[in-house]
C-alpha cells in the first residue's frame, strides 16, 4: 500500500511574539534584547537597588505592566501571580507616560511569575494559506512543526482543513507541549493510529547536564500502517538565531543515538523535521553517518534544491525527511509543495500575495513510499 509522509514547517499555527513581526531589525533587536537582560535580572536570588531600578525601568519602556486585552499587546509583559497585597513582582501608579513603577519585591523568591514576549492572534487568512498547502499535500501522515498546543493543531484540523477547505479531517492529532518557552511544538496529523508516543524532553546536554538538551523535543511517534510499526523522530532543532552550531550538533548526535534505538523494535524509522542547517553541515552528517538517506537525493526528486526562503540553493535546505536503509527502496515519489511560500522566482498560491500572508516561508516536503 502506498501512503504519503510529509514534514512541514508551519511556522504560522501559533502565536508569533509581536517583536518578530516588526520590519525594523534594529528595533525587533532593541526588544530582544531588554527581554534578554529583564529575564536575567527577574532570576537573581536578590534584587540590589540598582537592580531594581533596571527592572523598572525595562518594564516601563515596554509597557510590561500593561496587559489590558483592548490595548495593542506591548511587546513585553510580566505573567504573574498576586495570591495577596504587594505579594507580586512590583506595583504601578499613574496612568500612561505618567506610569510609575515600583520593584516592591526583594527577589525571585519573593513573587510567582516571568517575563513574556507580547504575543499577537493567530491570522485567519494566513492560517488559510497554510491549510492550503496540507491540503494539497494530502499526506497520510504529517509531522507538523512550530504548532503552539495540541488544542490549536485540532482546531486547525477541524475547523480550517475541515470547515474552511472542506477536506476530511485526520482521525489522528496529536502533540506533546516541548521546552520552548514560546510554545513552538512539534505534532503530527495521521490517517493511520498512533499508538505511542515516546518523549524527549527531559534529556540533557552532555556538556551542561542542568539544561534541557533538545531546544523542542524529539518526539518518537509509532503509528501501525497495515499492522506494521513505523516510528517517526519528529525534529526542530537549534535556530541559527543566535546561533549555537555545537548545541545543534549535540542535539542531531542525540536523535542518531535514538534512531538506532528505534531500528531495534522496527526496520521502518524515519528522521523528519526541521535540522535548521544544511546538507553539508556536521548535523546533517551525523545522521547520514547511521545510514538514513535524504528523500531528496532520491532519483525521483525533480524539485528545487532547497526548502526554505527562495529554495534556490542547497544552503536554502532546511527541511529533511531521512529514511531508514529498509524504507529506501519503497520510495515511488518524492515532492516538495512550495506555492505557500512568498518569494521570487515561486509560484505561489493566488491567495498567497504578500510574505505577511504567506502560509511559511518553508515549503512542505513529501515522500510515497509501499508500506
């Protein structure tokens, strides 16, 4: 039987910090950067006066007291408890350029709570576009890669795949939050019964043992095609912003070790994700050190050389789908959907007009294999 297995970086199923939206990389920079410094601050074990005096000043450059629903939503804001009286982080008087704010507390034992990046509503028109590309993919089983929660990926299912396209749903969705702290998930849609999910989570950096290894997780998904197991390691590794090149390696070195443990419970394994590096990168090597094989090496690819952006080049690749020696010679097809993407020299959907409404800037990438 022959079924379609897709990755798909989906880039626009959460929400996205309104400080990535903005145009201006010196100013998207500025707030980057006091969120860095205030997060810094907000965990030190004693807040000196000068301390205090820095926080305040952050949360009052961005309006981070201000989370009034009505109000565009500032680009930082600070999520907090108040079981009690001055029991939070610091208090406010005034009201607009008048604002005060005061640090009341004397540490980070002292309050419950952390600083957010202001985030914006999901676009429907976007989310559309997105749907678009799933649609026309039409793949049994879809990893699905930068979904904020499992409830917005069923929504998504139901609602736009559904309800807006007009498509039927998939009877599978399925999604384990991760470490990112912006919600940037990894799920997976099928057609076919997911019947475990193993997570990573919790494994840890070999050179830093107190941190989470994985910037997301490497989640193991089993799902029975006909009776037989296929385990799918879904992967979004370590962002080349603010690059970090031996913790992404250490993260592909991790997912080998955990395809060979896969290969002993089934032949069938496959590598898919996001590696956010290139072909000939020492994390791409990792992994085709084990065996697995690109699809897109395979003679039936006739597609772009790369996956992400303008896909012109192989350093424009981004997006994999590895397969396992086994699973290699049941390849019939192999695809790349590129029409969501907003760039020269693509041809994109008609409803795609603008990279604001574009559905990604990664094309979805698909495989046929006889299962």
């Amino acid at each position: 039987m022959s079924i379609r297995i897709a990755t798909f970086n989906m880039e626009n199923l959460f929400r996205r910090p309104t400080a990535f939206r903005l145009a201006d990389p010196v100013k998207r920079k500025d707030i980057l950067d006091d969120f860095a410094a205030l997060a810094t601050l907000l965990d030190l074990p004693v807040y000196r006066d000068q301390d205090k005096a820095e926080i305040a000043r952050l949360i009052k450059k961005h309006r981070a007291y201000d989370t009034d629903p009505k109000n565009p939503p500032p680009p930082i804001f600070i999520n907090q408890s108040r079981p009690g009286k001055d029991a939070g982080l610091f208090r406010t008087s005034g009201s607009g350029n008048s604002t005060t704010v005061e640090v009341t507390a004397k540490g980070r034992a002292a309050w419950a709570g952390w600083a957010e990046l202001g985030q914006d509503d999901l676009d429907l028109d976007v989310v559309r576009n997105t749907g678009r590309v799933v649609s026309e993919v039409d793949a049994d089983i879809l990893l699905t890669v930068e979904v904020e929660d499992r409830l917005t990926l069923e929504r998504f299912n139901t609602q736009v795949l559904a309800g807006a396209l007009g498509r039927r749903p998939y009877p599978y969705a399925l999604l384990i939050d991760g470490n990112d702290g912006r919600g940037i998930d990894i799920g997976i849609l099928s057609r076919h019964p997911v019947t475990s999910v193993r997570s990573h989570i919790f494994d840890t950096d070999p050179e830093s043992p107190a941190k989470r290894l994985f910037s997301r997780d490497c989640p193991e998904f089993e799902i029975h095609v006909n009776g037989t197991p296929l385990v799918i390691l879904g992967n979004h590794l370590k962002s080349k912003f603010h690059d970090d090149p031996e913790l992404r390696l250490a993260q592909a070195t991790r997912v080998a070790e955990i395809y060979r443990a896969a290969m002993e419970r089934t032949p069938h394994v496959i590598v898919a994700g996001d590696l956010n590096d290139t072909p000939d990168s020492d994390t791409a090597m990792v992994l085709r050190d084990t065996g697995l094989r690109d699809v897109m090496s395979h003679r039936t690819y006739r597609g772009l050389p790369g996956t992400h952006g303008e896909c012109k080049s192989e350093r424009d690749k981004l997006d994999y789908l590895l397969l396992s020696p086994e699973l290699w010679p049941e390849i019939q097809h192999v695809g790349l959907e590129t029409r969501g993407i907003f760039a020269d020299d693509i041809k994109a959907f008609d409803t795609v007009t603008s990279k604001a409404n574009a559905a990604s800037d990664h094309a979805a990438l698909y495989v046929d294999v006889d299962l």
